[in-house]
C-alpha cells in the first residue's frame, strides 16, 4: 500500500514527483504471456496436451530458466507435455505459475514506491511452520490434479463433487479451513459451470488462480496462521472498501497507524466479515457488520481509535478485537491523508499474496480534471497521466456516487492494477455542494446515519432481516 502524491504540476513538496505507474514495466508482459501460455494449457486439460498447448507449456518453463525453480519446471512442463506429469510436477508448475505473477506484483508495487518516493518495506515475511492432518492435504491435492489433468472443458459433476467428502473433513478443524473454504467456493463455481465442454466462455485467469493456490495451500504449512505482533497508539481510518456477494459480506477499514512509541507510522487494515441473506443489500449490510467491529462506528463518525496490545500481522492487517481499542478523537481523513499518510510505511507481502490482483495501494489525489466518455466511463487525468476510475467498486451502501466523483476536487482512493492497467477505486472525495465545500465517504453510514434513502434502507433490511428470524423461528419449532 502506498501513498500517491498531490498532483499539481507546480508540487515541490518531499516525495513528489511526475513520473507515472502506467509506464511500461520491463519484462512484464513477456512475465503476463507466459503466465497465460500455462492457464490455456489448464482449459482443455494437462492429461493428453494438443501440440498448441504444449508449445505454450514449453514457453512457460523457458520464463522460468534463470530461477532457483527452472530445473523443476523443465521437467514438469516436460512431464506435462508428455502426459505423465505426477503430482510432484503439478506443484511445481502451480509454484512457478505463482512465482512469475509475484514477480509482476513485486514489479508494480516498486513502480507505485518510485513514483510516490516512499521507501518500500523492510519487513520480511514470515515463513509458514507446524503441521496439518497430512491425509486431509494429499487428499485435496489429489483432486485438485485430477482438475488439472481433466481441463476446465473436461469438467463434470461427478469430478467436481469429489470434492465434497474432502471439504466437509476439513472445515471442523481451524487450521484447515482456510484451504476448505477456498475449495468449497471453487468447487461451487465450477459445479455451476458443468459440464465444461458446453461453456461458451471460461474464466481462465480466475480459475487457474484458484488452482494454483490452493495446490500450494496443500502442501504442509501453507496454510498455517501467521505470527502477529501488537499495536499500541492512534489508528486514523482513511475509508473503507465493501465486498458484497449473494451470501457474504465484508468491510475492510484502510488506515494510517501512528505507534505509541514515537516510530514511524504505517498503513494497516482491518477487516470484519459476515454471512448474509441475499434481500439484505445497501445500507442494510452495516446491519450484519457493526456489532463485530466498533471501528465502523468510528468511521462514520469521523473519530480515531486508540489502540493498545491490538492483534497485528507482518502484512499489516489488525486481528481486530473491540477490547482492544476505544474511541479517540474526531479526526478528518483528508487532513490524515495530506499530513500522515506521506510518512506512512507499506508492510511486507506474504509470499502467496503476491499477486498483481492483490494490489489496493492507498492513495491521495488532488488538483485533477475529470473526465466522462460518451459510455458513461470516467476519468482521471492526474499530470498528464489518465486514471480509470473504477466506479463498479462504489457501493451502494454509502452516499459516493460516480457523480460526486466527477464533482470533485480530491479524492482519497485505492490504486489497484487491472488488465495492464493502474485503475482507481475512489473511497471518499471532496466536492462543492451549493457552494460549500463537503466530504463524500463511501463507507459514511457504516455506524448509522440520518440520510433518507439510507435510513430507508436500513429499514429495509431490518424487517427483512425479522421475516428471516421469524421463519427460522417456525423451522426450529417443528
């Protein structure tokens, strides 16, 4: 996570400059290239390669012969090509696949520390350790090569509930249901899309990332919790990024974190989860969230919170527990991004994290023009450099519209990279209303609020949410 510095040309304060992340990045499309090469290879499947596919394969192992990992992809790609490939080979080919989209990710955030001038990380991950229920992994990495082996075209139900038996096992124990979970969901996507031969489109990129991680997350260790240290001091919320789906939903608060001790201060994340029925949208997913997490309560108040023995990872994500941490001050998140998110360090990446998709940087923009295409799509242009505004990623749940976007005149928002591009997802602006000058957060009813279609919405929510309670109520009593 980095900071983006003011954009006005006539800028000269430390750590400003004109360069721009969209400039191209060497070796990172012959990296992306091959990466693809390897994922069409996956789509109709490792067992029998047509001469195509192989050839990608073979390209695949050649981007990676001035590694510590070109000996073992060599003759993984050439087991694969072969049709012999074992499970020892498909690990390793899941692991360079891995391997080349971290270095895209290392490529990108280091273009983002170049242009912010913000020193990078000098953390180092931590490195997995301990044991797991060895059965429970070969069983899962057996079904995930028979994956490999099948193609996503190859797919069936019966392939794809195999998995079942395996997941179910694995989610009673805490240390496996990381890996549970993400075999549960990947296995439900591609139950939807069975059988594969009949699919008119395949998500390539997304399932071979699946894949490929959750392999990895088979091997021993993987999966284990990472050791966290403490955080005492002044957390200062920057906003906040929504995650909706059908079923579930999640906050993530972005902050700046100012140590008790004096030491430089540092990005940091907190997140809450929780499940959700699918009439539970807008406003109303605050609802599910709020009595999980007092700092969404800060947030919308536009308060700090005073931290003291708080949970907190090498990657900076605060293990949140409310006791832990109590109100603070008011505080304005555009004065925290203009005075402390400057000086704010980026924390280290685990090593399975890194991945170009995974890239949500912090960032502070000010003195831009907007722009809006005949397509509706809207625009950034930040000295002399165009941003995408990804406005698919402003919630509903919160007064930020597009338009208030277009309106404004500073913007603090996440620099996330998406198809060969920098995009930004705006979390809060300021903007003129009648003439006066306002805030815009998207996460500014994340404790309440007065507006009326976000009162409206909770309302909503709340009675749908009695309906659910009541019938769950009839069930239980039968």
């Amino acid at each position: 996570m980095q900071w983006f510095p003011p954009t006005r040309a006539e800028a000269t304060s430390a750590g400003e400059r004109a360069e721009a992340p969209a400039e191209a990045v060497a070796g990172l499309d012959e990296a992306l290239a091959a990466v693809d090469a390897f994922d069409e290879a996956l789509v109709r499947g490792l067992l029998r390669p047509r001469p195509d596919r192989a050839a990608g394969l073979t390209a695949f192992a050649e981007a990676l012969s001035g590694s510590p990992l070109a000996a073992r992809v060599a003759e993984a790609a050439e087991k694969a090509v072969a049709g012999a490939a074992g499970e020892a080979h498909f690990v390793a080919l899941a692991a360079a696949r891995t391997a080349l989209l971290g270095s895209v990710h290392d490529a990108l955030t280091t273009r983002v520390a170049e242009v912010t001038g913000r020193p990078p990380s000098t953390d180092e991950g931590l490195p997995p350790g301990g044991a797991q229920a060895p059965n429970l992994l070969v069983a899962a990495r057996s079904w995930l090569c028979d994956l490999a082996r099948s193609g996503w075209q190859g797919i069936d139900h019966d392939l794809v509930s195999a998995s079942a038996p395996v997941v179910s096992a694995m989610l009673p124990d805490p240390a496996l249901r990381r890996l549970a979970t993400l075999l549960d969901g990947f296995a439900a996507e591609l139950a939807a899309s069975c059988p594969g031969a009949t699919l008119d489109r395949v998500p390539v990129r997304r399932w071979a990332d699946l894949w490929s991680r959750a392999l990895l997350l088979t091997l021993p260790g993987a999966a284990d919790a990472v050791a966290t240290g403490t955080a005492t001091g002044r957390l200062l919320p920057l906003g906040v990024d929504l995650h909706e789906h059908a079923t579930a939903v999640q906050a993530q608060v972005h902050a700046v974190f100012e140590p008790a001790d004096g030491s430089a201060p540092r990005l940091v994340r907190a997140g809450v989860s929780a499940p959700k029925p699918d009439t539970v949208v807008g406003a109303g997913l605050w609802q599910l969230l709020r009595p999980h997490m007092s700092l969404l309560a800060a947030v919308g108040e536009g308060r700090s919170m005073d931290l003291a023995d708080m949970p907190v990872t090498a990657e900076g994500d605060l293990i949140w527990s409310d006791a832990h941490a109590r109100p603070g001050g008011a505080v304005d998140a555009f004065a925290a991004a203009r005075v402390s998110l400057p000086a704010a360090s980026a924390s280290a990446t685990a090593p399975l994290d890194r991945h170009p998709a995974r890239i949500a940087a912090p960032v502070f923009l000010e003195g831009y023009a907007t722009r809006t295409d005949d397509e509706g799509a809207l625009t950034m242009t930040v000295a002399g450099t165009d941003f995408a505004v990804d406005a698919d990623r402003i919630p509903t749940a919160g007064p930020l519209t597009p338009e208030a976007v277009a309106a404004s005149g500073a913007c603090i928002g996440l620099l996330r990279w998406d198809a060969g591009t920098f995009t930004l997802q705006p979390l809060a602006v300021e903007t003129t209303v009648r003439k006066k000058a306002v805030a815009v957060h998207a996460g500014a009813w994340a404790g309440g609020t007065a507006d009326k279609a976000g009162v409206k919405a909770e309302k909503a929510a709340t009675d749908a949410a009695a309906v659910l309670r009541e019938r769950a109520g009839r069930l239980l009593r039968k």
